[in-house]
C-alpha cells in the first residue's frame, strides 16, 4: 500500500477536505467566473472578482465601498449582495456596478442624485439604478454617472451643473436621462464635469465643463451638446479625468487634451492643450486610464507607462519627481488593464492579481498598510476555456473541467441541453464531463471525449449526426464504430474524425464527395477517408473537407466550386487530392469557399473564392495558395464563411475578409483585403469563427467575441466590432474555461499516476484512465472509487481519496519525492 512509502497526514482544512470531497463526489461539479477588473477614484478602489463578486477599500465615506458602513479599509472588504457583476466605476465618492444582466446598481453619496434612484439619500449598500436593464458599460464622475446600452444610446444621471448628462440642460437628475444625438457609443467615460463618448466608428464625442480645453475641441468653452473631438476617427479606447481625457488610437498611439498643469498630457511640456497632442514614445498601447494629475497606459508588451504628477510615487518608478514624459512603472510585466485615481494607480495583473503604487493615506493601495509606496505592491486577497468552436449561428466551449457550454441559435437543438430554446448565454450540454474537443457545424454540433469516443447532437438531415434516423437530437448521441477519436470537424451536412492511427472516418452528406471515400453515396456508416494514415488535424468547409498531414502536406476532398481544394481537379473530387507547393503546413483552416493554411515560417497562405477579400490581396481567386500581406508570425488560423484570421505569436489577432457584421472587429465597411488589427486582444490563446463573428480565447480562459450576435452565438448580447466577453451561464458573470495544468506538472503527474497503476495495480486498476482536471487539481479515477489528485498550483503535492481513508483527503507528501520512486 501507498502507506509503506510515506505517512499519511490528514489534510487541516476542514473546508478543504469537504470541498474536495464533494467535487470528487459529484465529479466535478460545475462553476463559472468572471473576468476581472478593476476601477478606481479619489482616494478608493473597487475590483470585481472572478466570481462575479465586487470588492473595494480605501476611504469610506459615504458609505461608497458597499460594505454597508462608512468604515475605512485597509484591505479589500465584499460590497453587500453582489455576486453577478462584470464591470465596476468609481466616482469620487459614489460606486456603481454593471450586473450580468445589463442592470446597475450604485452606492455612496447621492446628494445630487448620482445613485441614479430617484432619491437623494446615500446608501452604504447597493441601489439599482432606475430604468436601465440593458446596459453595457458605465462610467463615474465625480458626481454623475452614464451608461452605455446595447442599442447605442447613452444615459446620464447625477450632477448636471455643467452639461455633463448631456440632455442640453443644466438641469441635475435622480434618475437616468437619454443623452442628445448619440445611437452608436460603444463606450463613455466621465470626468468632474464633462463626458465623452466612444463612437462605433472610432470618433470621440466629449460634453459638458470646457475649461482648460478638456473637451477637445479647439476652444474651452462649456457645451451642453455634443462636442466632436478634433483628429480622432480610429479611437479604441478612452478615459477621462477631473480635468483632461485620454484616447487609444488603433494604431497604438496615445492623444491627449485638456489641462496640463503636471505633465499629464505626455507631451513634454505642461501648456493646456484644446485639441489633442500625442504622448511622446508610445506607439503600442492597448488601453489608457487618466487620473486626477497623471495618467498611465497598459503597453501591448504587458508594462505599464505612467506621467505627469508624481505626488507620493503616483507613476511607480520609484522615485517622486514629476514628468511630463512617460515613465515605466517598476516590476510590471503581465498588467492586462491600469487605473488611475487622484494620487495612486493599479494594475490587474494576467494572473489576476492586482498591484497598487502612489499615496496611500486613505487606503487606497490596498496591501494592509496606510504607507505610500513608490513601487507596486500586492492588493491583499485578490488572485483570481481550453477549446472554442462555433458554427453558423451558435458557439460552444470546453472548459477545463471536460464540462461543455454552448450558446446562440438552437432551433434544431445544437446547444445540446435538452431543448430547442436559443439562449444568449451559455448553457450546459446534457451529460458531458469528459470533453478534449468540439467542432459546430452549420446546425449540429460534435465532440470527442477523454475515452475517444464521438458523441454529436442537433440537425441530423444528412445523417451528420451518424444516426440512422433522420430525428433532431437535442442531447448528444453516442457514434457507433468510433473508440480513438482525438479531434472533430464539422460542416454543413458532414463530419469527420481524426483517430489516432492517423486516419480520417467521415459521415452523412455526400454530395460533393465531402466523405472522402471514392463515392458520392450518403454516409450513414462510417467512411474511411481513402490514403490518408499520418493526419495531424482535419477540418471542414461548407461541402470540403481537407487533412494537414504530418509531412507538413495537405490533401483536401470534395466541392472544388471555387478552388478550395488548392487543385486543378474538376468541381468536386471524392478522394483527396494535395495541395500544390505546400509542404511545410503546421495549421489548417476551412471556409465556406475557402482554405488557408500557417507555414512553418509563420506566413499564411489561402486559396478558393475570394469574393470578399478572404484570401486577402485583390486577386479573383482559385487553386493556387495566395499568400496573406503583412503577416511573418502566425501561429494559427481559421475561417468563416467569407472571412479568416490568424493567431499571432504576440497574442494579438489579425483578420481579413468580408466585414457586413463587423467579424473583423475593425468598422471598416463591407470588407477588406488585407489583414486589421483586432482591437484590443492581445493575449489570446485560440480562435473560432462563425459565418459572420469572430471569438477569441484569452490566456485567462475568459471568451471574447465580436461580429454579429444573431441567435446570440456572440454570446455578449450585443452586435459590435469591439470584442465583447461572453457572459457566463444564467448570465451570471462571464464564461471561463480555465486554467488547464502546465504541461510539465500533467507530465510529471501523470508519470506518477501510472507508476502507482503499476506498483499497487490491485488498488488503482484499471491502469491507464483518463486523467481529468478541475479547477486547481489533476486526478484520475479508478475502480472502487479510489482517487489519485495532484495540485496544479503552489508545490505540486499528491493526495489520495477513497474506501482506504475512509473517503478522507489524504496528503502523501511532495510529487517530487513520487517523482524520484517512479524512476526516470
């Protein structure tokens, strides 16, 4: 027994021990988390959490951390019954929070109505704000509020003394009023007087106080209508101060406008500017914050920039010398997005963590101390989707846990829960929990399991289900004669699956030749895909279907109608022919038309119809490979039904193609035929797209999607060119699929599972299952319900669970010292 080799020690935790039972009981018992962020003001902060819970600290007064006190904290304190939040914005001394549901709830000050409820009363919990349920995004001032809806309005609340709600009144509101003349913002920011607008078409419109230039202008005087700020058309971002604004171009480069006393412009000097001025040396921002003096900017390199006043530290170099020029904050090198108070800043970190530097008087830093720091230091307490496809009008996601979640279209019941009911946010297939892979096609959907068998739900008029039965399946079926299944891919009325050995099985329509097999005869049995045994990776197009084999070739098979098949080969070819003068593939992708493939040099190249610029370059198409303009470093590729992307090493996306739903997450019009820059992404791990959207997978498991929203297969209730993130189930918080084990800890785990198989093969039988994850641990199960678990974070630690410690978590020690008894 594992007893001969080390004592047991029963872990300490009582709530552990629990826990772990009880994920191990229900076999990993399903979550969802949010996506983290933060938000800060004068003198506090405000993070919402992964569990869609909102925390604060720093000064109290008010009542505006939402604890349901005015206690000042040293440390993040919970605000009072949240638990489905996905933004925060904090004004001078009031909160507010953007629910799931496209509800806002405020608290704190509220003499001027900036609650937004209708009263004047402070409240130290949160209030909803009346009248808004569909709201994107919110912004704080220092007395008022606005928020964003999906149809592109804005609304406005609080203090109005100078225009700053934008209704062209002077006149302060309780509750939310509709701003003048805007339908297409996609975000607002708000500063102590004045507002601006993000256009969907990249312009900026500002309202409200003038003084100092800080509407942009080119004078400086107040406006209670809309102001349209000179020279900007390709915004992706803003932020604005109590007395100046900040942009984000595409290009990365940051503007600035208005007052200027210390330097916060960036532009060298401290003369106010009423038209914008860029910000010396920075050309890769990804996202800006303006505080009270100074503002900061998250470089796409993961550091952070900061100028202007640097009162207490404010700008994290270390020193407390003000600069109108950009300064590096020390020892960050993973921010994801930075804040800017009056006289502090913040980063949320890629690991989830948050880092504070500058003044901290109030509080407001967050580490436990009231001691101002010049460097970033820790936020106490704060720390916290393998897979994506999606199909014509729905989308789904594996998640870390082997679970499967699915969203949008589900009239013939592609979501797979049971139902024909379209839902916007993701819902659970019926009976999944041991997931690797999934593909959406057209209607149906499929997925290969840790086992390697296929399981397939939704349309099946081409027996694509691999049904005999012509029947919708709302629940998954299991496909008879498949057991080694490693991935699948599905198209308008076929499938195929890759096996192990390297062959090819496809299924139902066969019109084209799709099945591959020398025949057009539909495909109610399993057809092997004619000399194909060394395939890496399969995909599908509408009617084709193509192989990257391991050679770095590829062969493709059935409809030629535009040249998809890279081939001179007629309209169609039932067996797979290969593509001419490509030897070095490391990725495919198929279209509706089309085919693209990443060489090993990182170039991409794409052949078929280019009707809307899909292969990118002017040229009318067909079966020579074209090759993409301007990208050396892909690492991936997919595409849509008339446009592609690539993944590029740096984690940014790059798309091309049509553009009607804005799938290439750019407003250009209709199309284009080189590649633009997703904005805003820039950590992504994987691609999906859809007939007209586009999502990406974010190192943080988060999902963001962009492009059309029919059905909901966007998943964010919204169409956009901006990326939106996926709401989680219920739409609670946001979908994340996770955090899987790093390669060299399930390496090293799994070493130590197969030994023990070995070794006590009458305790841990049958050898060799699956091993399977859930958040924070790697396991396997065995007969007799004998678990075997290795921690993936912290020292690495083996624990055992079952009948032989009386189904109590047992820790057997360091996977290291296992490591050495498995041997090399």
């Amino acid at each position: 027994m594992l007893a001969t080799q080390t004592q047991y020690n029963p872990m300490p935790m009582g709530r552990l021990v629990k826990w772990f039972l009880l994920v191990f009981s229900l076999l990993c018992a399903q979550a969802w988390a949010a996506a983290p962020m933060i938000a800060g003001g004068a003198d506090h902060t405000c993070a919402v959490l992964s569990n869609g819970t909102v925390q604060c600290w720093g000064q109290n007064s008010y009542g505006k951390l939402g604890n349901g006190t005015s206690i000042n904290s040293n440390s993040p304190v919970a605000v009072s019954g949240i638990n489905n939040a996905i933004a925060a914005a904090v004004g001078d001394s009031h909160t507010c929070a953007l629910l799931s549901t496209g509800a806002v709830l405020c608290w704190g000050r509220n003499d001027l109505g900036q609650l937004g409820n209708g009263i004047t009363t402070d409240s130290a919990s949160p209030l909803e704000v009346t009248g808004v349920s569909n709201a994107t995004s919110i912004a704080a001032g220092l007395s008022h509020a606005c928020a964003v809806l999906r149809t592109g309005a804005v609304q406005c609340w609080g203090a109005n003394y100078y225009g700053q709600l934008g209704d062209q009144t002077t006149i302060s509101g309780t509750t939310p009023v509709t701003v003048t003349g805007i339908s297409n913002a996609v975000s607002v920011t708000a500063g102590r007087g004045h507002t601006c607008a993000l256009l969907s078409t990249g312009a900026v419109q500002c309202w409200g106080i003038g003084s100092a230039g800080r509407l942009g202008g080119g004078s400086g005087s107040d406006d209670t209508g809309l102001v349209n700020v000179i020279g900007i058309g390709n915004a992706i971002s803003i932020s604005a101060s109590a007395s100046h604004t900040c942009a984000v171009l595409s290009t990365g480069i940051v503007q600035c406008w208005g007052l200027n006393n210390s330097g916060q412009l960036g532009d060298g000097s401290t003369s106010p500017r009423d038209i914008p001025v860029n910000v010396g040396g920075i050309s890769n921002a990804i996202s800006v914050a303006a505080g009270s003096s100074h503002t900061c900017a998250v470089l796409s390199t993961g550091t952070v920039q900061c100028w202007g006043s640097n009162f207490s530290g404010t700008l994290g170099n270390g020193t407390t010398t003000t600069s109108g020029n950009a300064q590096t904050v020390s020892l960050i090198g993973n921010a994801t997005s930075v804040i800017a108070g009056t006289n502090h800043s913040c980063a949320l970190l890629s690991t989830g963590a948050v880092q504070c530097w500058g003044d901290n008087g109030k509080d407001q830093l967050g580490n436990g101390s009231s001691i101002n720091s010049a460097i970033p230091v820790n936020v106490r307490g704060i720390s916290n989707a393998t897979l994506i496809d999606t199909g014509q009008y729905h989308s789904c996601a594996v998640l870390s846990t082997g679970t499967i979640q699915c969203w949008g279209s589900n009239y013939y019941g592609q979501l797979g829960n049971g139902t024909t009911t379209t839902s916007t946010g993701p819902v659970n297939v019926s009976s999944i929990s041991n997931a690797t892979s999934v593909a959406s096609g057209t209607a149906h959907t499929c997925a290969v399991l840790s086992t390697g068998t296929v399981q397939c739900w939704g349309l099946n008029s081409s027996h694509q289900l691999g049904e005999s039965t012509m029947a919708v399946n709302t629940s998954p079926v299991t496909l008879g004669g498949i057991s080694s299944a490693i991935s699948v891919a599905a198209g308008v009325g076929h499938t195929c699956a890759l096996l192990r050995s390297g062959m090819v099985q496809c299924w139902g329509s066969n019109l084209y030749g799709e099945l591959g097999n020398g025949s057009k005869a539909i495909g109610v049995a399993l057809a092997t895909v004619l000399n194909i045994d060394d395939a890496t990776a399969v995909v599908a197009g509408n009617s084709h279907t193509c192989a990257l084999l391991g050679t770095g070739s590829i062969k493709c098979w059935g409809s030629n109608s535009h040249g998809q098949l890279g081939s001179d080969s007629g309209p169609a070819s039932t067996s797979p022919v290969t593509v001419p003068d490509i030897s070095n593939a490391v990725s495919v992708a198929a279209g509706a038309f089309h085919t693209c493939a990443v060489l090993s040099n990182g170039v991409v190249q794409c052949w078929g119809s280019n009707m809307n610029g899909q292969l990118s370059g002017e040229s009318i198409g067909g079966v020579s490979p074209v090759t993409v303009s301007g990208i050396h470093n892909a690492t991936a590729v997919a595409s849509g039904y008339d446009h592609t992307c690539a993944l590029l090493s740096t984690g940014s996306v790059q798309c091309w193609g049509g553009n009607r739903s804005h799938q290439l997450g750019s407003v250009v019009e209709f199309q284009s035929s080189s590649p633009v820059t997703v904005p805003g992404i820039r950590n992504a791990t994987s691609i999906a797209l859809g007939d007209s959207n586009t999502c990406a997978v974010l190192s943080s498991g988060v999902i963001q999607c962009w492009g059309s929203d029919a059905g909901g297969i966007g998943g964010t209730g919204r169409n956009d060119y901006i990326p939106g993130t996926v709401v989680g189930t219920n739409g609670q918080g946001v979908l994340n699929l996770g955090t899987p084990a790093p390669p060299k800890l399930a390496t090293d785990a799994d070493k130590v599972f197969a030994w023990a198989e070995i070794t006590y093969s009458q305790v841990f039988a049958p050898a060799n299952p699956a091993s399977q994850t859930i958040p924070g641990y790697r396991y396997r199960v065995y007969r007799g319900e004998h678990y075997l678990a290795v921690n993936d974070s912290g020292t690495a630690r083996l624990y055992y669970l079952g009948p032989l410690s009386g189904n109590t978590v047992l820790d057997l020690g360091l996977l290291s010292d296992w490591l050495a008894q498995a041997g090399p």
